[in-house]
C-alpha cells in the first residue's frame, strides 16, 4: 500500500516542496536503502531473536515512518520517512520469507508466490483507495492518504500478537551458521544475485514513475494503470503453481523477461487509455513472477543459506531499485519519459540472455534440481528432484 500511495503523491510532494523529477526519485526510492538494511540485519538475526521480533520491530518502523512523512517539513524528513518505512518492509521480508520456506519446504517457489500476492494486491487496494481520494477532492491532502497506511500496520501488529513461530529449516535440519555463510559464495549464487539486481529493477523502478508517466503521456489516470497492472500479478502469483511446474522456475524467468522488455516499449509507446492499458497488461505478465520466483529458486537450490541468502537476495535487490528509481528520473528530466522507459529495456534483455544460459546448463544435467537437506547435511550429502528438460519432474537423485 505505501508503495501505491508513494507513487500516488509525488506530484504535489514535488510542487509543495519545489524539488524536481529527480529529488522526488530519490526520495521515494529512500525505502530500498531501508528495506536493503533492514533485510540484511535482520536476515542474519532471525534465528538468533526469533521471527516474532523481527515482525515487532517492522511495526514500530511503520508506524515511526508515516509519522515523519506526514509531519515531514522537506526533501530530508521525507527521505527519512521513506526509509523508515522500507526498514519495516524489509524486517516483515526477513521474518515471513524463511516462514513460508519453512513451513512449505516440498513447495517453496509456489507458495512464496502466493505469499507474494499481497504485494500487488496491497498495492490494488493502496491505489484504490488514493484514487477514491482524490476523487472525494482530497488531491493535494497526501498527509491523509498517508495516514491510510497505519490500518494495516495496526492489522498485522494484532494478528502476530500471541502466536508461536517455529526455528527455521536450516535450523531444523542441523546446518551450522558457518556453513550457511559459505552457501552465500557459491558460484551460481552470485550469479542469481547479479539477475536479482536488473529483475527487481525491471520491476519496481518502472512502477514507481508510472502513475506520473501514464497521466502525462496516455491521458489516463497512473494509478489506475498502477492499479491494473498489480491486480494482474496477483492473480498470476494466486495461480503460479501450475506454471512454475510445466515452465521449472529457470524457464518462467526467460519468459517473463522476455515479455517484461515488450511491455516497456509498448508503455513508451502508448498514446491513449486502451494503447495504455494493453501494454500494461503486457508489462504485468512480465514482471510478474520475478521477485517471487528469485526467492523460491534461492530457497530450492540453496536451502543451507537459510535466512541469510533470501535475505540477501532480497537486499541487493532492493537496493538496486534505489538506485533504477533515481536514475530514471534522471532520464525523465533528460529525455522525457518514454525515451526514460526505453533505457529501461536493456534490464530485461541482459535477463533474457543470462536465465538461457542458466536454463542450458541445467538442461545439461539433468533439469532443473530442487535441493532437499538431509538432518545435519549441506546439500552436497542431501537429496535432491529435478525438473526434466521440459519442466516436468524427473525421478529423485
């Protein structure tokens, strides 16, 4: 929802605060440092504190972070909102993300999609809601359209009260702190770092500036655009599993960058609500998948890294949204904003050759594995499956 709401208010942020184009993509990009911070901390002391507060902590972030945006009285008080709020997302992603690949460990990839719904789908509401707002006449109030982001922090707080988390699936399974440590230097790992840095990029960095681009270049309201295109991936990562089983992981990754470099140009390229509007569902088909799909392959590959390399990955990448977020404004102020979603595309194309070449080698031994641990085994003693070259599962090793 903050996301939503963020992209929402840059507009009269940016002209009560008289900041340009790229000021206001720093601002609002203040939550990746957060989010990046956070994860990496919090990653590494999740079996150390509990999962349980962590998810406190991310509270207190949330609430303290739309505080200072509200009260904000320029770029700095924005900026250390902005942040605070990704300390609390990032904290929530430390928590929940070896939550599901613990309780779910026969289906992480799928179910960590599920999970990942809630990121678009807060994102529908958020929109929805600034979008009813401003059409109540409540344009310029984004103090109140902030404010809208303390009910589900309120929620989330209350539900977790009482409950009991269980040790995670490293822990379970006997894997030492050291041998989570080494898991994070493995070659193919870095690898999937280096792709988590250009997917969540394609991804978020884009959707930050939409709301503005689509209203300016369309003529049509951004964040219903915003709205449309997150409502699809919900509905994508509701229903990934049988995807992920037919395409395996690797396969569903080439294809969604292929489709996510087509949407941009198209974005670029629209000149009216339904040209708009098809290129968004485009865009959405392409993005859909990847931040989920990174996770659950670094759970399914690398289940010795634990906490810590999901963190990881989720960090870098964030991180990396950070940065793409000012850039682009950048390239908005430069060369406009259709040439800024075009620079974009060369993100998804590096993907398209990389994730072949991950998706050949696999092929080459065998398919696509999933690592399965063995009590008080690193994955070289443990079990793994194996998707066939067609996606298909093949018989256990």
């Amino acid at each position: 929802m903050s996301f939503a709401i963020r992209g929402d208010i840059l507009d009269p942020l940016g002209k009560q605060f008289a900041l340009n184009n790229e000021q206001l993509g720093t601002a609002a990009g203040a939550w990746a440092y957060g989010f990046t911070l956070s994860i990496l901390i919090g990653g590494q002391l999740v079996d150390l504190l509990g999962m349980k507060r962590i998810l406190a902590l991310a509270f207190v972030a949330h609430v303290a972070g739309v505080a200072l945006t509200i009260f904000a009285n320029g770029f700095w008080m924005l900026f250390a909102g902005t942040l605070s709020i990704g300390l609390g997302n990032g904290l929530v992603e430390a928590a929940v993300n070896p939550l599901v690949a613990t309780i779910y460990s026969d289906r992480k990839t799928e179910k960590l999609n599920q999970l990942h719904v809630w990121f678009p789908g807060g994102i529908v509401i958020g929109g929805l809601i600034s979008y009813a707002l401003t059409r109540m006449g409540y344009e310029a109030n984004w103090q109140l359209k902030m404010a809208v982001i303390l009910v589900p922090a309120v929620i989330y707080g209350l539900m977790f009260l009482g409950q009991k988390f269980p040790a995670t699936e490293r822990v379970q399974q006997g894997v030492s702190t050291a041998g989570m440590y080494r898991e994070a230097l493995r070659p193919l790992f870095l690898v999937l770092l280096f792709c988590m840095i250009l997917t969540a990029s394609t991804e978020l960095a884009p959707n930050q500036w939409l709301p503005d681009i689509m209203t300016k270049t369309a003529g049509l309201s951004g964040i219903l655009v915003l709205v449309w295109i997150n409502g699809l991936m919900a509905l994508g990562r509701m229903y990934a599993g049988p995807i992920v089983h037919r395409l395996s992981p690797i396969g569903l990754l080439i294809g969604s960058a292929t489709l996510s470099a087509i949407g941009l140009f198209a974005l670029s390229a629209a000149t009216s609500p339904v040209t708009a509007l098809g290129a968004a569902t485009i865009f959405a088909v392409g993005i859909c998948y990847f931040w989920p799909t990174m996770l659950g392959i670094t759970s399914e590959r690398f289940p010795s890294g634990g906490a810590l390399l999901m963190a990881i990955i989720g960090g870098v990448g964030t991180l990396s949204v950070a940065i793409f977020t000012r850039l682009l404004g950048g390239f908005y102020d430069a060369a406009g904003p259709r040439m800024a979603l075009r620079y974009m595309m060369v993100l998804p194309i590096i993907l398209i050759v990389i994730f072949s070449a991950i998706w050949l080698f696999d092929r080459s031994r065998g398919g696509y594995k999933v690592v399965k641990l063995a009590p008080e085994q690193m994955p070289e003693g443990g079990m793994s499956e194996a998707y066939a070259g067609d996606g298909t599962r093949a018989p256990k090793a």
